[in-house]
C-alpha cells in the first residue's frame, strides 16, 4: 500500500513538475467548481483527449495544491456525474467510473479526469444544447472556441459513411471538357494490365467511370452526373478548381535531398504549374515514382523471378494513397508531400477519423473518400482491410528504419505522417571509420581533434542560419506553424526549445500575447534592434 501511495504522488507531481501541456490540464477548485472545466472536456474530447487535474492553482508560473477537504472533493465529484449525465450541460458523457478519481497529496485532496478521445461519430462534444459556439478544442497548451466551419466539418466526419465528400455529383461537368482522355486511359491500361479478362476491360469510358463511382444517379432524386472522386481522380485542373467543382484544390510534392544549401528551398517540386493535368491519378504516379528512388533495389527472387518492388515499396505506396484518399476537402489546406535525405513526410488536411492507438493497431479500416479508395483498390494499389497501415509499418520494419509517426496538428488541420530514411546512429558509424582511416594516413591526433571540432562548427552555422531566416520572416506577426513550414521543420517542441525561446529570452523576437504564452491566437514577431538601441 506505501508503494502504491508513493507512485501516484510521485506521478502526480511529475504531471505539476511539467506543467500544462497539450494533454494536461490544471485547474484551481478554490472558489467551486470552475466553469471552464467543460471548456477543458470539450476540447480534449475533440482532439485527443487528456488529463484535468482539480485542485490545483498556478501561482508565478509554479503550480500549488489548493488545500481542498476531501468533503469538498468528494462534492465536486458528484458535481461532475451530475452534470456529465445531463444534455442540457455537455451532449455527451465519456469517462468511465474509473477515469475520475480521487487522490491524497500531503493534507490536499485533487480530483483527477481522464477524458477519453471522442469516436468521430460522437464529435462534436459542446457545451449546452447549441454546438455552435460551444464547442472547443486542443491547441498547443490551450483551448479555443471552433468556428462554425470547423463545427460543420466535424458533423460532416460523423455522416460520413452515409454521405461521403467525395460521392458529392457535381452538376454541369462533361467528359469532352472536364476530363482527361489520357489519364483515365493511363488508369484503364493498367486495370487491364492487371485483369485482362475483366468484363470492364472493353466498356466505354463513361461506362467504366460509372463503375468505378466516378459518375453516379440518386435514384431518390434523379440527379446524376460525374462524382467529385470522379474529378479529382481523372479531371483536367482548369474543371476541378472550377466554383461547382473543389476550387481550394491544391496537391504540393516537395524535395530537397543532397544539398546543404539554405537559400536553396526545393531541388525538385511537382505542383500544379501548368505543365500538367494536375489530377490525383497523375499526381500519384509521378510523386510515387520519385519517392521510391530513395528506396534501395536489392536483388530479390520469387518463383525464377526477379522482383523489383519490396515491401519498403508498398509502404511508401500505402502512405501517399493513405494520404490521398483521408483527405478533407472541405478543411484549410491541401495535400503535401515531402522528401529530403532524413525523412519522407506526407501531410493531409483535415483530423483523424480514428485515434493514434487504433490507427497503428489497424484492423478497422474509416476512409472519408470511399470513392478514391475503391479506384486505387482496383489497380491493387490500397487496402480497405485496415492492413494498410501494417504495410507501412512492416515496409520500414524491413529497410531496419525507425517506426513511422503520426502527428495531428490545429489551426490549420493536418495529418502527418513522417517515415525517417536514416538508421538511428547512422551519422556515427561512418564518422568513426572515417576517423579510423584518417588514423591511418596520418596518425597524429592533432589531424583527429581537428576532425572532432568540425561537426559542431558547422550544426552551430546551420542553427544561426535558420535564426537569420526567422528574424527575416517575422518582419510581420507569424505563427508557430508558418515558422516550421517557411523552415521545412516538423517538431514544434524543438523549434521552441533550440529557436524560439531563446530568441525571445535574448530580445530578438517577442511574442504578440506575452500576457499570456499559451494563447491560442500567439504569434511572432522580430524585435526592431535599431529603434530598441535608438530608445536606450
């Protein structure tokens, strides 16, 4: 019993230690239960959920115990039940009996919530009767009030299996006009390719997008015409960013490999710049064939047959698909793909249908574009088993390489899913038979030390490099997501701890909300040196 006791003060004051964070939450039940506890449950449930610890007050930036009896504890958690069970208060209830708990620390009693990450079916969790207005949810170290738009799109996350965005028919579209002969030919020669005896294989065109879901009829309605998969799959770019078609369209391939150079931003891009029908099919296949000659080509046999593709292939292939076909259509942003000789990023917008837990542990397959889906499972090309993450993760399994990871980010909303292409420790052990080499040539340790004294010449340059390219880019007010994709980063934590905050702490930038750090509108600003020193 003293062994347990002692574990959970020794967690819970190392939750206190860390402060508030994306997943934690403080609040102070002095005065009595705080209303902005359902602010804090509102937000969680929408995002990824997270820990309310009650009972706690944050006091010069350290956080205290407020002292409460266990009376007053216990009080406030019948409160909570009370209130959880009732639509009036918050539309649904989601811990269990064993998430609220109470704990003893020194002579203090605290209430702690673990509030479960709700199921997309549940979402949007609000406050009261009215979901606009009163929903929430995480950003960075805060909660903030949805839009009425993001509230939409959430609703729209729970229908999605009965109206997919990407079933939407689109009315006026021709396929003289809107789409692109040699796209869908491309797509049909490999179908046939593949199937040669398919009754679809000699159907017309129009016929085959009818198959496939890329023209459909509401037999309730009678409306009919060409799907949105149907477009963006195999439409010219002029028809999809037509006003009656996706007019925010947008698909980006980013790669930057072999070079050190900071002023160089991309070494190659496939965007639509006019040089191509800037469709998904076609996007596919030149991003797909880019991507995989970062992948080695070992000499493989299957049945007297060489085999050029291995299962590093079909995860490189189930993850831009993936990132394809869970699109949002209707969030801010659009498709991006990234290369660069430490990492492949694919980056979607809109949030997880389903939790980080239950998207690694596969099985259960929730697409939000069905249609696409169905057109890449016919070429062979996407998995509606839920497999197609263990593809990924068993393709990166077989290189040795770390476990892919997937970060979900807010304002706007994204998906990333990162896949490292270097070995933990790689950089040391060519470091070390470089230097046994050198030891050999010339075995003075002087030349040695010299050679132990570079690496950190140069990772210093790089990190004044990128504080110049900051200071140059918050001229005017920037947020913590433009920084990292004007510098082609991805770990805020580390763009915070090695750039920003030091920066702060030596004057060089300021914050817009220094009242309050973890504001959800925060943002950046390089500090005028000149008029700073003029005023001194």
């Amino acid at each position: 019993m003293v062994d347990h006791t002692s574990e959970i003060d020794k967690r819970i004051r190392t939750l206190i230690n860390q402060g508030e964070s994306s997943e934690v939450e403080f609040k102070s039940a002095r005065g009595g239960f705080p209303g902005s506890f359902w602010e804090s449950y509102s937000a969680f449930a929408n995002t990824n959920g997270g820990t309310i610890v009650l009972g706690v007050v944050e006091k010069n930036n350290q956080f205290l115990f407020d002292g409460l009896t266990k009376e007053t504890i216990i009080r406030y958690k019948k409160n909570f039940w009370d209130c959880a069970h009732n639509k009036g208060k918050i539309s649904i209830c989601l811990p269990r009996e064993s998430d609220v708990r109470i704990e003893q620390i020194d002579d203090s009693y605290i209430l702690i919530f673990d509030i479960p990450r709700a199921s997309y079916e549940l979402r949007p969790v609000y406050i009261s009767s009215n979901p606009f207005g009163n929903t929430y949810r995480r950003n960075h170290e805060g909660d903030y009030l949805c839009t009425d738009a993001e509230v939409r799109r959430m609703f729209a996350d729970a229908e999605h299996d009965r109206h997919p965005q990407d079933g939407r028919i689109l009315v006026g579209f021709d396929l003289e006009r809107d789409i692109d002969i040699e796209s869908l030919h491309q797509y049909r020669q490999t179908f046939a390719s593949l199937q040669p005896s398919h009754p679809w294989v000699g159907i017309s065109d129009i016929d085959f997008l009818k198959k496939l879901g890329g023209y459909a009829t509401e037999y309730e309605t009678g409306k009919e015409g060409f799907t949105l998969a149907g477009i963006l799959m195999f439409g010219k770019y002029d028809s999809i960013i037509n006003n009656s078609g996706d007019p925010m369209y947008f698909v980006d391939y980013r790669e930057k490999i072999a070079i050190d150079n900071p002023d160089v931003r991309w070494t190659n891009r496939i965007y639509p710049d006019g040089m191509w029908e800037a469709n998904l099919y076609q996007f596919y296949v030149r991003v797909y064939n880019r991507l995989i000659q970062s992948l080695p080509r070992p000499f493989m046999m299957k049945d007297g047959v060489r085999q050029e593709e291995t299962p590093a292939h079909d995860a490189i292939r189930e993850a831009l698909i993936n990132c394809i076909i869970h699109q949002d259509v209707n969030a801010q942003g659009h498709i991006i793909v990234e290369r660069t000789d430490e990492n492949l990023v694919f980056m979607n917008p809109g949030m997880m249908l389903v939790s980080k837990q239950q998207y690694f542990k596969g099985g259960r397959s929730i697409c939000r574009n069905p249609i696409l889906q169905k057109m890449f499972m016919r070429l062979g090309r996407a998995e509606k088993a839920g497999s197609g993450v263990d593809k990924i993760i068993s393709g990166w399994q077989y290189l040795g390489l770390p476990l892919p990871t997937v970060v979900e980010t807010t304002r706007p909303d994204y998906v990333m899913l990162t896949m490292q292409m270097t070995k933990k420790n790689q950089q040391e052990k060519p470091t070390r038979k470089t230097n046994k080499k050198n030891q050999q040539e010339k075995p003075t340790r002087k030349t040695n030390k010299k050679n132990q004294q570079e690496k950190p010449t140069r990772k210093t340059n790089k990190q004044d490099l990128r504080k110049k390219q900051i200071l140059e880019f918050c001229v005017a007010p920037k947020s913590l997501f433009e920084i990292l994709q004007h510098l082609g980063l991805k770990d805020r934590g580390n763009l915070m701890m090695v750039y920003v905050t030091p920066m702060i702490d030596a004057g060089l930038l300021k914050m817009t909300e220094p009242e309050n750090p973890t504001h959800r509108n925060q943002m950046y600003v390089t500090v005028d040196v000149t008029n700073k020193n003029q005023q001194s």
